[in-house]
C-alpha cells in the first residue's frame, strides 16, 4: 500500500458520516469485526474502553443457541457496557437459524448478523459459513426466515466477493446481496477476497468500490487488509463504503479506534506508552479472570499477550516470553519484567501500527530462517516477530541415510551452519522435512514422473512426515536440534485422479510431491499428530526449543 504521511494535512481529514444500521445510529464508522478467539466478552469491553463504537461476537454456531438456558449463558457472555453489539451465527439449515435468531434476540443483541463468508476449512466441510456463497438459494432463504423471525432487529451479513478466486463475474455475491437488501437487511458486509483465497494476496478494494457503486442509498463495510488506523479511512476514502470492519488490525492493538478517530480529526495518532500498555493488558488480565476464572484467563491472556507484544519496543523478545507463560506466576513475571514501572517507555512500534503504512518494520538482524519456503515463513510468524529470510542453497541429497529421524536433523543442521557461517551472531533456525514409507525416504520429486511414482506409491498406505529442526548460533557455539514425527493415510488414488492432481498441483519442490493445506481434501483419509508438521514447519517444537536456547533452565526436552 501507498506510504501517507500519519497527520493529514490542516483541513484535509476525511468527513466521516455516522453508521447506520437500520435504526441503529452507530457515531464513528471503524468498528470492530467478529474475530475468532479473540471478540470475546472481554476484549470487546478492552476495545470499548478505547473508544470502539460496535463490535460483534465472535462466530457462534446456531445451534449451539438451541442449548439449554443455563448452557447457552455459559458460551454467550454479555455485558450492559458492551452495546451496541452483534451476535454473529452461522449455520447450514435456514430454519435453524431463524430459530438461533429469536434466542439472540430473546439475550438482548442489538444486530444479529449472518455469517456467509468464513473460509476456515472445518467450517466449510460442515456447509456453514463461507459455503453458503456457494449456495445462493440457501444463503437467500436464511435471510428471508431470519428478517420474518426477527422483523424487529437489524439483520446484517457478512459475504466475500466469491466463492472460488477464478470466479471472475462473482454471480452468486451479486445475487445473494441483492436478493438480501429486497429482504430487508440493514447493511452487508464484504471481505475483498474469495472464500478459497482465503487471507492470501492482497484483498481486492476496487470490488468494494464497484459494491458500493451498486448499492450507493445502501450500508455497505469493508473489510480486508485493514491493518491500521490509516487503512481503515483509506478504505472508507477510496471506495466509498459506509464503514470499515478493524479485524487484523484489531488484534494486539485495541488503540486501532482512537487511533482512527484521531486521524479523522486532523490529529496525529496517539501512540501508547509502555505505561498505557501495561495497565491495558492488566485490564484486561482482570476482566477474562472476572469472567472465565483465573486458569482459562491465564490460557486466554497467553495468546493476546503474543499479540500485544507486537507494539512493545522489543516486540520478538516478549512474544516468546507469552509464549512461554503457564501459570499466573509466569504471567506476572513477564509483565514485570517487560511492562514495569521503571522500563524505558518511548514505544518505537506503537508508531508503525499507527502509521498510514502497512509494511511492518524492518526485521532484526538477530534471527534468520534459513529457508527458502514461504509456509516456512508464514508459520514461523506465529511466535518471531521480526527474522530475516536466508536460504542455505545446499544440495540435500548427498545427506541421504536410511534413517529418516537421522537425514531429516541432519539436513537441517546442515542449513543452519552453512547460512551461520555467513551470520555468526545471528541465531539460525533451519528444518528439513521428508515424508518416509516404510524404509523408503521420499525427498522432493525432480519430474512428474517421479511424482506419480511416489503418489502411487502412497496411495491408500500409511506413511511417516519427519521433520528435523536446528537452532544455531556459531559466535556462542551453540547447537539445538530436535524433530517432530506425524502419520498420513492417502486415500486410494486411481490413475486417473493423480493425473488430475497432477495438472494443476504445485508437486515439484514438496517432499513427497503433495501439500496437505492444498490438496488434503482430495489425497488425505487420516492426519495423526501435528498438522504444522505435515505442512513443513511444527510450530510448537520450534517454539519449545527456542525457548530451550534461550533459557536452558527451562527443560525444554530435546529429541
């Protein structure tokens, strides 16, 4: 995206109109999207607190709004603070979720919104979410039973602009969002991308433009690739949506919505100091114990501490030590030494989350994945924040032995010290991974012909993914190395279903020529053991032995 100056120029912030939402008056038109695992009662309330006009629940499954009373209010938390709000469901059978509906409506939510788009592969396979997108019959007969069942709330939905990226007219989105304003919904919703894109490349603003073109006396938000305040009036500026969905952006950083208020005002964003941030995050702390008790709390903060860390001056260094929290104790611990009273408060990272860009700073020097592989790289995002990427360039197969543990750790060790002896004082973090039939070690096909050798081989059999991990620093002599180990069953594959596979996969440079996140569904009966490790990288024993490296004194096992 385009680099604009953080404070516009004198007279030159946006006039940003108020959201409507049928009767509903919502006063600033950035507001927070549904976030699974993250918009729950409790961040909700943290987002309030920095000036978030709206927010919505995360997804919940209509008939998990079928439950007995007592059950129901166990999974819904509701707060008097924390209106207006949307409950979002999803779900396959109409009548269901009409039903779901009047039980929303019953717990007092101000919106009930409909989830058409949700790309996750689990929900797909169940037919809920983004399948619907799909099934315009389906998703037109849900908004038709939910407006009668409900006439006195706002309904909303949440669509992408495809159900598949090569559909280029996007016919069922046009029906379903026409079809949904004839029935009455107060606004849409639109992610930029299609359902089998995912969150991948970058989502398409322009549609969102011809949308609101299409609908100008209608309520429509944007959503995707709103990662900053900035992004978010961006959107509203260049394609004329009514409001902006903070989603990713949201995440780690609740400021996001003072933030854009303040550019909308002609200000300069306002930054949290380490003080800010600190009593935010022990808010926040607070209010998940308050509401789920202090064991699930603890659980809940690890994972939003590995994103609050994302602002910290030192953002790596304190993401791994959330990742490391189990107890309070260590909860506390962190928060001590990374958040207290007398640590240095200038927040250089609060700036570029704040800032019109939304490129992420440059990454340190002091960690390199010695990988050419973008999974790799995506994966490892997880738990560093800031690495480089190096490839190592060897040639893996004067490394073969007939123990696959063995060829799998000692690959990787051979990356990291060939990309170490370039960088001695950075810390290196190398894997390999093979995929092993009984004695047999399948690397990387060099042709299709030996790619259908191996899927044949494969075929309805169970086979081993290993793979071998190695952490490295030359100038402390230092070497750790580990492996991770998972089972696959294949489907039976006929000939001619390999052909096919292979005409359209990307087999050349994958250990045993398939990629389970593409083509799981068509070659995979049975997955046991870690899934990042089939796809390449095993976060959790990445993270165990970084954690090991860094503080022996943990115990972190070695394999």
């Amino acid at each position: 995206m385009p680099e604009v100056s953080p404070k516009p120029p004198q007279g030159a912030a946006p006039i940003l109109k108020p959201l409507r939402l049928g009767p509903l008056e919502i006063d600033f038109p950035v507001v927070l999207a549904a976030l699974a695992g993250f918009s729950d009662l409790s961040y909700r309330l943290i987002c309030r607190s920095t000036t978030a006009p709206f927010c919505t629940t995360e997804a919940m499954l209509d008939r998990q709004m079928l439950l007995d009373g007592k059950l129901r209010r166990k999974l819904i938390k509701l707060d008097p603070a924390d209106h207006p709000l949307a409950g979002q469901i999803m779900g396959f059978d109409p009548t269901v979720m009409a039903r779901a509906a009047v039980v929303l409506a019953e717990m007092g939510f101000d919106v009930i919104d409909l989830n058409f788009a949700c790309p996750v592969r689990k929900v797909l396979s169940k037919k809920r979410g983004g399948f619907l997108m799909s099934r315009p019959d389906i998703a037109l007969e849900t908004v038709r039973l939910v407006r009668a069942a409900v006439p006195e709330k706002p309904v909303t939905l949440k669509l992408r602009r495809a159900f598949l990226e090569t559909d280029a007219e996007h016919a069922a989105f046009w029906e379903i969002a026409r079809g949904a304003f004839d029935l009455g919904v107060a606004a849409v919703a639109v992610h930029a991308r299609s359902v089998d894109q995912k969150y991948r490349g970058r989502a398409d603003w322009d549609f969102l433009a011809r949308v609101k073109a299409a609908f100008p006396d209608r309520t429509i938000l944007g959503s995707g690739d709103v990662l900053t305040a900035a992004d978010a009036l961006r959107m509203i500026r260049e394609t004329g949506v009514d409001g902006a969905l903070a989603a990713r952006g949201a995440i780690g950083n609740p400021w996001i919505f003072r933030q854009a208020r303040d550019l909308a005002a002609g200000r300069s964003p306002f930054q949290p100091s380490l003080e800010d941030q600190r009593e935010l995050i022990l808010r926040h702390f607070e209010l998940a114990r308050e509401i789920y008790g202090l064991r699930r709390a603890v659980k809940i903060m690890r994972n939003f501490g590995i994103h609050y860390a994302r602002i910290h001056p030192h953002p790596a260094k304190v993401r791994m030590a959330f990742v490391g929290i189990k107890s309070e104790t260590d909860w506390q611990g962190v928060m001590a030494e990374h958040y207290g009273a007398t640590a240095h408060s200038t927040v250089v990272g609060a700036a570029a989350v704040a800032n019109e860009g939304t490129d992420r700073p440059e990454a340190a020097p002091g960690i390199i994945l010695a990988s050419a592989s973008p999974r790799r790289g995506e994966l490892l995002k997880r738990i560093v924040d800031d690495f480089r990427i190096v490839p190592s360039g060897i040639d893996e197969e004067p490394l073969r032995e007939r123990n696959p543990v063995g060829y799998a750790v000692r690959a990787a060790i051979a990356k990291a010290e060939t990309v170490g002896g370039a960088y001695p004082h950075a810390l290196i973090i190398a894997a390999d991974t093979l995929v092993c039939l009984e004695n047999e070690i399948f690397g990387k096909p060099t042709d299709r012909n030996e790619a259908r050798d191996m899927l044949t081989k494969l075929s309805g059999r169970r086979h081993r993914v290993v793979t071998g991990i190695a952490i490295y620093r030359k100038s402390a002599d230092r070497l750790l190395h580990g492996h991770e180990t998972s089972w696959v069953t294949f489907k039976t594959l006929e000939p001619d279903a390999i052909e096919r596979y292979l005409d359209t996969a990307n087999y050349l440079d994958k250990a045993g020529a398939y990629v389970i996140q593409e083509s799981g569904d068509a070659l995979v009966e049975k997955l046991e053991g870690d899934y990042d490790n089939v796809v390449g990288f095993p976060v959790g024993k990445v993270r165990d032995l970084l954690l090991e490296f860094e503080h022996p004194a943990t115990g972190a096992a070695k394999s």
